[in-house]
C-alpha cells in the first residue's frame, strides 16, 4: 500500500480499516521524506533524502492507524 501527504506544513493521521483482511500480524512502514521540503539529493550530496523507517504505523483492532509527514511519501507491506 501506499500513502501521500502532499500537505507542505501538516503531518497527517491516517487510519484505515483492515478488518476484511484478517490474519495480518506484521507490518512494515518506511517514509521518503525531510524535514526540509525543498531538500533533494544531488552529485554533492546523494543521500540527503532518503527512506526511513515509520515507527508510528499500529494496528490496532483491525485499524491501521500511521502518521504521515509533510510532503511525504509512504509504502506499507503486510505480511
């Protein structure tokens, strides 16, 4: 799955129901995001924005919930 925040100031809560998918124990979040908006990667520095992992992603009785940062990017595997 994944989500976007497009949003240049606010993080976003998400949540969304998985209850239909049952059996899911494993969950894996990782974010492309920095808190500067305009970085980017460049010949000088390449690694300046890169993926990290997205502790805030729970379920929780069947819900997903996950915060998204600002002009962010979010892939999520189940497993």
């Amino acid at each position: 799955m994944f989500l976007v925040n497009r949003s240049q100031t606010e993080t976003l809560s998400v949540s969304i129901g998985l209850r239909d998918l049952e059996g899911l124990a494993r969950l894996s979040a990782e974010s492309l995001f920095d808190s500067d908006v305009n970085a980017a990667n460049t010949l000088a520095d390449p690694e300046r924005v890169g993926m990290q992992q997205n502790s805030s992603a729970k379920i929780v009785a069947g819900v997903l919930h996950i915060e998204l940062q600002p002009v962010s990017w979010t892939a999520i595997a189940f497993g």
